[in-house]
C-alpha cells in the first residue's frame, strides 16, 4: 500500500493544474510563480501540497506538510509529508524535495 501511495503522490504532485482535463485542478498549481516570491511563499505551497494530497489521495488522512530546509542543499526546496493509512491507521512519512525545474521527487 505504501508503495502505491508513494508512486501516486509522485504523479499528483509533478502534474500541474489543468493538465488533466477531466479533472482542471488535480495536481499543485505552477510553483514558478511562486518561487520568486520565496521565502514568503513557502506557506503557500505547503498549503497547495497538503490541499491536493488530501482531495485526490484518499488513503490517506491526518495529512501535515512541513517545510524542511536542507543546509547541505539550500538550492533546492524541501518539505516532509506525514500522514496516516487510512486503512488500519498506520503512519506513513515522506520526503519531497522541489528540484530548480519544478519537479518534485519523493522518497520515503
């Protein structure tokens, strides 16, 4: 289950409102926007993080996304999901990591 989860979350957080069509706000809006309001905006896409896992993942619940700042890797944004299996409640931690194209790599 985790597993699936993890590969899930992958998709979803690296698919950008819009691109798909059945559903226009499935996945995170454009974080390039908000990168060049940072550190202001950090706030911002926790929430956008944390909306999404919660409206499209519903294995999970109890969702919490920190930001995390790596000070070995201060290019790059990073934020760590918690949360608990819906089924038989058990928890479930991630680490995201915002890479200077966008793209958001999971790992867990």
């Amino acid at each position: 289950m985790r597993e699936s989860v993890l590969l899930h979350l992958g998709k979803m957080l690296n698919s950008k409102h819009g691109h798909a069509l059945a559903m226009p706000d499935y996945g995170l809006p454009d974080f390039s926007e908000l990168v060049h309001g940072l550190p202001d905006t950090v706030g911002d896409m926790q929430r956008a993080i944390a909306s999404s896992i919660e409206r499209f993942e519903p294995r999970l619940t109890q969702v919490r996304v920190r930001f995390a700042p790596d000070s070995e890797d201060v290019f790059n944004l990073h934020f760590e999901i918690s949360a608990k299996l819906v089924e038989g409640g058990a928890a479930i931690w991630f680490e995201t990591r915002v890479d200077d194209a966008g793209r958001i790599l999971l790992r867990g």
